[in-house]
C-alpha cells in the first residue's frame, strides 16, 4: 500500500522546509506534492524514494480525484 509523503515526512520528524532545502526545491513544491495538487517529475519521484528509502511505488503520488477533475478542466480549456 502506498504511503503518503506527509505521513513519511513526519515519520522523519522534519518539517516541509526542511525536506525543500534538502530537495532542492521551493516550499510550495512540497506542498503541492502532498496536496496532491500536482506530481513529481520522475527524477523527483527516484529522489523522493531514496530520501525516505522506500521503493517508488510506496509512494503515494497520484493525484486525487478533485485534482484530476481540475487539470482535466484546465486542459480543456486552455485548448479552447
């Protein structure tokens, strides 16, 4: 079953700012990757399963459902 990025940050006990400086990424990045609101590229998703030494596909990337209905839309619409 695949684990979620908060849950594995916090198991970690470091904060988002934290695990963003040591990615080599901007805060919102962070949060939008466990917002679900967007998804890593792969060699963030390969960074990502070596930081919390985990295999990839322990990671809950996918976006939820509200999110795809969302990115769905924007696409649509920015083909209009």
């Amino acid at each position: 079953m695949a684990t979620p990025l908060r849950t594995l940050r916090e198991r970690l006990g470091i904060s988002q700012g934290q695990m963003a400086t040591d990615l080599g990424v901007v805060l919102s990045t962070i949060q939008g990757w466990e917002k679900k609101k967007n998804r890593p590229q792969k060699l963030y998703v390969a960074m990502l399963a070596e930081y919390f030494d985990v295999p990839p596909d322990e990671l809950d990337l996918k976006p939820n459902v509200v999110t795809q209905r969302y990115l769905r839309q924007q696409e649509a619409a920015a083909q209009s």
